[in-house]
C-alpha cells in the first residue's frame, strides 16, 4: 500500500510541475492585443516617423498604376519581445498587386520599441495598420 501512495503522490507533484512549466512558457509566447499592453509598442520616432517610412518605402506596382488601382490594404503583424516584426498577415485586402506591395513594406519594417507589460517585461503584440493606396 505504501508504494502504492508514493508512486500516486509522485504522479501529483510531477503533472503539478509540467503544468507549471507548460503556464510559464504558454505566458512568454503570449501575443497580447494592443489594448491588454499598458505601454504600446512604438516605431523608432513615434507614429509620424513610421507613416514617413511608410511613404517612402512603399512602391505603388507598376501594374497597378497602369490599371489606376486604388485602395486600402490592412496588414497586422507582430512587434516581438525584442522590436523585430513577425507573423505579418493580411487582414483585408483590396487588390493582389496592393495586397502584395503591403505585406512586402510591412515584413521590411525596422525594429519597434517593444510594448511592456505592468511589471516593465517587454511582451510581444499584435498590430494592424490601413495602408491606403491612392492615384
């Protein structure tokens, strides 16, 4: 009977700590939306500085002036822990040729000012921005 109670008490305190473990790294691989981080993550000179980027890095395709294509493309994406951007995702699309020329300027983003937790620890998080695509 004892080693029957030793072996189920060794079986509770094993799964206690693997479930602890799998909280602890479900908790650091946690991507948190924008209104769950006290501080938001930011573009290396703030909101104007990312739409300057932006602007200047975004090539209207070729085709798509030819064809006079017009319109708004949201792209969310990840800033990472460390400000690296990740996981970019169209979110509506208008247009392949935009669509395409989107994702590509967004994928190529420098880094951001991660977003911080309450407690100061950089967290990982999720961001959509329109891009609009005017003649």
């Amino acid at each position: 009977m004892k080693p029957l109670r030793t072996l189920l008490f060794l079986f509770v305190v094993c799964s206690s700590l693997l479930t602890q473990a799998q909280e602890g790294e479900a908790k650091q691989d946690t991507v948190f939306d924008l209104a769950a981080i006290p501080v938001q993550p930011e573009f290396p000179g703030g909101k104007e500085a990312m739409y300057t980027w932006l602007r200047d890095n975004t090539h209207y395709p070729k085709e798509a002036l030819k064809k006079k294509i017009e319109g708004k493309v949201y792209v969310e994406f990840v800033v990472e822990k460390d400000g690296h951007i990740d996981k970019v995702v169209l979110r509506r699309g208008c247009n392949p040729l935009l669509d395409d020329e989107a994702l590509r300027v967004i994928g190529q983003m420098p880094a951001w000012k991660p977003g911080r937790l309450e407690d100061g620890t950089a967290a990982a998080s999720r961001f959509t921005i329109p891009m609009q695509f005017k003649l």
